[in-house]
C-alpha cells in the first residue's frame, strides 16, 4: 500500500510524523519536568515545614518539661507534660495553623506520639485519635513519570512527610506533613492546561508547516522535470514578465540560474549576519561582566566592553588574541584560566582575590567549553565582580537578622516585662513589710531594685527597636538637619578634643525624610566617630549629591575597625566601648533601610573610618526649594 503511494505523499507523512513524535517527545519531557519539578518543591517544602515544627516542638519542650515539676522517670507523667507542653504552646500551634494557611498543597499536619496517636493535629476534632499511616511522598518522588501521574491524576489520596522525634535515642513522637494530590493536581492543573494547549497548538501548526514545506520542498523537483521535458523537447515556455530572461536553455542555463539564486541567498544571509552581529555588539557593550568568547584555535573572537575594568586592556587590544596572549602565568588569575584551558577543566563561579591599583579584589571566574560532536568548538570565559555580590548578600543576611530579631521580641518582650513588674511590686511590698531594716539587707534591696530597672530599660530598648516605625515624612533640605546637627555635637566635640569640619554643598539637597528620626541617626554616627578619637582629631561631615542620590559622609581620624568585627558593627548590642550600648550604628542602619537608603563604611586601621549614608533624592523637594531661593531673591 505504501509503495503506491506518491513520493510527494510520503514525504509528507514522513515529515510529519516525525515532527509529531519530536513534539510529543519534548513535551511529555516538559510535563515531566513540571511534575518533577512540583513534586520536588511540595517534598522540600514538607520538609522544611518538618524541621520549623520540630524547632517550635524543641522550643516548647525546653521551656515547659523543669525536671522539678515533671518526673522523667515516670513515662505517664512524661507523656502527659510533653502533651500538654504542646497543645497549649501558642507558637507551635500557630505554626501548624499557618502552614495549612499558607501552603496550598499541604492538607493537614499533625503530632503523633509512639502509638501513632495525635498529640497536636491541625483538625481538633482528631486530637487524641489514631493517626493512620500515609504513603512516604518520598516514592512518589523518586518514581517513574508515568507513576507519579497515575499517582497525582488517579484516585484522590494523601502522602505524607515524616520526621521522627527521638528521646535519649528510642523514638517518642513523629512530626507528620500530609500532601493531598488533589491540592497538588490544583497547583499544577494551570501549568499543565498551558503545557497541554501550547503542545497541541504546535503540533497543529507542525502539521501545517510540514505540509507546506513538503509542497516548497518538492517543487523544484517538478520545475528541474518540467525543464528537462523542455529540453527535450526543445520547447522552451516565455520567461515570466518582468523576469530577465536566461542567456541559454540547456544545462548551463539551468545551472548558471541556480547559482545566481544561490548567490541572492547568499547575500540576503550575511545582510542578516551583519545585523545579528551588530546586535550583539551592542549587547556586549551593555554588559556588567566582563565576557571573552573564544573560538576552537582558543582566539577571542568576542570581548565585552566590561573586560577592561578586569584586565585593564581595551576590548579592542583583546579581539583575534591568543589566550596566551591577554593572561599572564605569572598572574593568580591568569595561571588558574590557562591550567583550566590547558586541563579542558571547567570552572564554576571560582572566586580568586587579584591584586588591583586600589587594593586586593575579589573576582568570580567560569569557564564553560562549548562542545559539537565531542570536539571542543570554542570557550566562553565570565569574570564577575564578587565585592559587589557579597556586599548584596551582607544586606540581606542583616535584614533578615533584623527582621528575626523582631518576631523573637514581640513575644519575649511581653513574657520578660510581666515578671519584671510583679518582682517590683513585690519588692516595694517587701520594703513596706521591713518596719527597720537591716543596713545590709536595705544595701541588697536597693541593688535588687536598680538591676531591675536596669533590665526593664534593656527589654524596652529591644522593643522600641523591633517595633514598627511611623515615619513622619516631609519634605526638606538635609541641609538644614545636617546644621541643626552639628549644632547639638558641637559641645560633645569640644569636651572629646575634636574638632568638627563642614563641607557641605551650597547647593539644595532635597529629601523626604522623617527628620526626627534621620537626625538621631546621623547624631549617633558622629558620636560613633568622636569616641574613636580618644585623643582628638578632626570629624569631617560631608554633603553632596552623587549619581541621582544626597550621600552624607562622616569621616573619623580614629584607629578604623579591625577586620574581625566588621561584619558585626550593625548588629544590635554589639560594642567594643566600655560602657557601650551597641545601639546606635544599629539604631542608624535601620532608619537608613526604612527611608529605602543605604548605610555603608569604608575603614583602614590606624588610620580611620568613613561612613557614608545614601538617601534617595526628591525631586518635588527641589523644585519647591528653587522656587523659595527665588523668592528670596525677589
């Protein structure tokens, strides 16, 4: 039957065949990737519910479980604490309520002790009941495609997953994260629905194309056979009007208008080739990376502009040169890239410290070989910038330090103060009680009363700087504030020996700022700078604009901050003064993020530090402070 059909037909049905099977076969990989990909999130998910469970769970237990009140050696005793620890724990049980909340595929989570009996459980109705087994998602996880979608799409059912709790090394609870295929066949149906009409759209559109290709492809053929009956024929049909007619009919002519049709290809293809390159030459020029491109003889054939900032050699210097040629073996960074292009080993993000005209520099290098039929093809080599990723990373390992801190308060801070008021109230009464007192006894007391008071300040410092803020915005010229600053640091300058010293721009600075709240801050880092300086010196306060922002620079001709504590001067409490609060750099620091700023410092030992606070310029400000000196003026 098939050797009847035309070779027009079956190429067509080849084409297509073969074009439904590629498409079919990408995009059950592209479905599996999305299974996988949910299956993946939804298990580490679980697993991460699990462990903050189990640090909730740990918490709980440490708090409640006092060996004076609870016989450990009495297992029902036990039991009972370790149950009434947690269903009254109002941190673990709002952490089990949250995750049903807020994570759509988990169904329920739950607490069971060894007998597989509920001790805590997101459905109150099943406290106390037998938890029965669930599948371990982990199966499905790690099964085959076909069976993870028998298992998601078929028979609605709950997986589970476990972590076991262990006491001095015999198991006593299980922490329990049930994920329903249903709710995980929600989270993918819209995916999938998208998956599903994109792959039968370009099956469609396949279908299409492989017909109309099959017909471009095989006309030729029935034009070079048409030609050939006209040869032999020797009948020759008019050239089509406004078409040049060719010179000879035979199979020169034939030829010769081929090549002229190959030739016309042939220019349109490098048109298009210039202009893809032009293209991305520009691209290159735009890049933040230094990107070098190399071909299979290990030329740079494609240089990014950024290049010279890491080599200090113009992108053009570098184009049609050897490896060999732009890195040095004698150079950290050059003998690591010519040992890898040497091993044919790549590199992955490798950070190296390079010397540079303004100190030592951290760069990240990869290297990535491209390959064609197992044979090297070319090099692509990426020189990043580190300082600034880490500087990135610093932030946000503050922030989210800062932001820790602020969930831990909000509940310690109300358990500290309350028995902090009831030991003052029962102090006083003690004091009353006492009708002459002992001059010792009073001398204990009144120590009594001022560590209380002490710790109470301690715990209201900690609340008043976890506490939201309600910023008083308005706008303003910082100048302004930076006066009135240095107004009120003048006496605490005179009594430390410094000497202060403005430099600020004539011009406005315009800003929308709560100025309460700016002055303190910047106040606290020009105390900072004058207790460096124990023996006096000069405090340079600098103001100006710089690229679209106001930066304030506050210098110090103190001893600069070692090596070892920079990472930690923001962080709250942390002080190497005698007497030291370790709250005002993070006082500073937090003001600075709120007004969506950046505080940041540079230091050298025994020379001093430099702290330089960015803030966002207003425009609205400006035009409003032009228009007053105008009318001043005036």
């Amino acid at each position: 039957m098939l050797g009847r059909l035309r070779l027009k037909t079956k190429l067509v049905l080849a084409i297509t065949s073969m074009v439904v099977v590629v498409v079919a076969t990408l995009s059950s990989i592209y479905i599996s990737q999305i299974i996988k990909q949910r299956l993946d999130e939804t298990y580490q998910n679980g697993e991460f519910v699990c462990l903050e469970i189990f640090d909730a769970t740990r918490a709980a237990l440490e708090a409640d479980l006092d060996p004076e009140r609870v016989n450990f050696d009495d297992p029902a005793a036990l039991r009972d604490a370790v149950e009434e620890s947690l269903q009254t724990d109002a941190a673990l049980n709002t952490v089990l309520q949250s995750t049903v909340a807020y994570l759509p595929t988990i169904y329920d989570v739950s607490i069971t002790d060894a007998e597989n009996k509920a001790i805590v459980h997101t459905d109150g109705s099943a406290i106390g009941k037998v938890v029965l087994q669930r599948e371990d998602l982990a199966s499905i996880r790690s099964a085959g495609f076909w069976k993870q979608v028998q298992a998601i799409f078929g028979k609605p059912k709950v997986y589970e997953v476990r972590l076991a709790l262990q006491r001095e090394n015999s198991h006593f609870a299980t922490i329990r994260v049930g994920i329903s295929t249903v709710l995980l066949k929600g989270t993918l149906r819209p995916k999938l629905n998208n998956a599903f009409l994109l792959s039968g759209a370009a099956i469609l559109f396949s279908l299409l194309l492989a017909a109309i290709l099959s017909n471009l492809a095989l006309r030729p053929l029935e034009q070079i056979n048409r030609k050939l009956d006209e040869m032999t024929s020797a009948a020759a049909l008019p050239a089509p009007s406004g078409a040049a007619p060719p010179q000879r009919t035979d199979e020169y002519g034939v030829v010769s208008t081929k090549i002229d049709r190959l030739g016309q290809q042939m220019r349109d293809v490098k048109e298009v080739f210039s202009a893809l390159k032009e293209n991305l030459d520009q691209i290159m020029s735009n890049l933040q990376d230094g990107v070098l491109l190399f071909n299979r003889d290990d030329q740079a054939v494609m240089v990014s502009s950024s290049v010279r900032s890491f080599l200090q050699q113009e992108r053009g210097e570098l184009m049609g040169r050897a490896i060999q040629e732009i890195f040095r073996s004698d150079d950290p960074m050059g003998r690591v890239i010519l040992d890898a292009f040497s091993a044919h080993r790549p590199l992955n993000q490798l950070e190296l410290t390079v010397p540079a005209a303004e100190g030592p520099r951290r760069v990240q290098v990869s290297l990535d070989f491209i390959e064609e039929k197992g044979e090297r093809f070319g090099a692509l080599l990426t020189l990043r910038d580190a300082e600034s990723v880490h500087k990135i990373e610093d932030q946000l390992e503050l922030s989210r330090r800062l932001a820790a801190l602020g969930r831990l308060t909000s509940g310690v801070a109300h358990e500290v103060k309350n028995p902090i008021n009831a030991i003052v109230v029962h102090l006083e009464l003690l004091r009353q009680k006492m009708e002459s007192p002992d001059p010792n006894a009073q001398r204990h007391l009144d120590v009594i009363g001022a560590e209380i008071r002490r710790l109470d300040r301690v715990v209201q410092t900690l609340v008043d700087f976890t506490r939201p803020m309600d910023l008083r915005l308005a706008d303003i010229d910082l100048r302004r504030i930076l006066d009135d600053i240095l107004t009120l640091a003048s006496p605490d300058a005179e009594r430390h020996g410094v000497h202060v010293v403005r430099q600020i721009s004539n011009e406005p600075l315009p800003v929308k700022i709560d100025p309460d709240l700016v002055k303190q801050a910047v106040l606290n880092v020009m105390i900072n700078g004058m207790q460096a300086m124990a023996q006096g010196g000069n405090l340079t306060v600098t103001a100006g604009r710089e690229d679209g922002e106001i930066l304030v620079q506050i210098s110090d001709q103190g001893g600069g901050i070692p090596p070892e504590i920079r990472e930690k001067i923001f962080n709250l409490y942390f002080t190497t003064k005698k007497g030291g609060s370790g709250i005002g750099l993070a006082m500073a620091y937090r003001v600075m993020q709120l007004h969506n700023g950046s505080m940041e410092f540079d230091t050298v030992v025994g020379e001093g530090t430099t702290f330089r606070l960015r803030f966002p310029a207003s425009e609205s400000t400006m035009h409003a402070t032009a228009a007053d000196e105008r009318r001043t003026q005036v």
